[in-house]
C-alpha cells in the first residue's frame, strides 16, 4: 500500500469502542456514559508499517495555544496562523478500509448553517493538512519506528497509545 493525498476520514464507532474497552482505555472516547457518543472519531490516514493509521483530530485547547510542535503532536493553523485544530500522533489507531469513511467537506444548499461551519473548518484544516503533507507523514512514521524500536524516553512511549495490542484487536474485528 502506498500513502495516498491526506483527507479527512471517521473511524467505526464499535471499533473505537473495542479498543477503547479492550486495548488501551485512552483511545479516544466515544462512549454514551462519557457524553461522547456523538463526538465521531475523526482523523488522518497515514501508511506505517505497511499498515493504516488513522491521527486523530482534535479541537484546540486553551492549552494547545502555548503548546509547540513536538514529536507527538502537531498544530493546525489557518491562513492568518490562528490555532484551529491539533492532531495528536500519540493517540493514532490501526485501521484498515472497512473501517473508515472519507469526509467530504463541500457545502451543499441544504447544508444548516452549523453544517456549512464544521465544513469550512475541516476544509481548512485539510488545507493545512495537505500543505504540510511530508511533515505528518514523516512525523507518524518517526514516532512509530521510534516506539516499536524502543528508541525513545519512557515518557513518549507513555504518552502513545499501545499500538501492538490495537493492531492485534483490529486483526480480530470484524465489521458489520
């Protein structure tokens, strides 16, 4: 498989449940008892290892506006460099086409007006997504290499999800 122009993708929501549940409990919440069940799982498809991965997005916090670039997070900014997004590489998940479904941000008529912002605001975190294209692809890669390898402090290898077991849960699943 080789890696395709980055686009915007939601993940199986009783797959991010499972391995929520039986693989590492900080994979992205999208539980009813959490109030999140109607928060999609959103990211980036990236090729590691001959393997998908999908980054996840996330909106930005008060704390991401102090926060740089670093090896497990990266931020999104719009054309005048206002912080619109982050994408936290730490918390990426194994996936595989079954799995996902591409986003597409175009506005229809028909679109309410909260529909036609969420779209702009992924149209234009796409923008920069695909404009910095090299550096998400070589970041994921990096820290995936760097985890798998043991070649890095114990404190990013913390941070990151255990992706070995989230691999073997996404072998197993079997979608609907």
């Amino acid at each position: 498989m080789k890696q395709e122009q980055l686009s915007f993708y939601t993940v199986d929501m009783k797959l991010i449940r499972n391995m929520h549940n039986q693989g590492d409990d900080r994979v992205f919440s999208v539980s009813p008892q959490a109030g999140k069940d109607n928060r999609p799982f959103v990211g980036l498809i990236v090729m590691l290892n001959e393997r998908q991965y999908c980054v996840p997005l996330s909106s930005p916090k008060s704390k991401h506006e102090s926060m740089k670039n670093g090896l497990d997070f990266h931020r999104i900014l719009d054309s005048e460099g206002k912080l619109i997004g982050v994408l936290d590489f730490n918390n990426m998940i194994p996936v595989r086409p079954d799995v996902v479904k591409k986003i597409h941000p175009q506005i229809r008529k028909n679109d309410n007006s909260a529909v036609q912002h969420y779209k702009e605001l992924i149209s234009d975190q796409l923008t920069f997504c695909r404009q910095n294209h090299e550096v998400i692809v070589n970041k994921a890669n990096k820290l995936y290499r760097m985890v798998h390898q043991k070649k890095t402090s114990g404190f990013v290898k913390r941070r990151c999800l255990n992706w070995t077991k989230l691999e073997e849960i996404l072998d197993r699943y079997k979608s609907d």
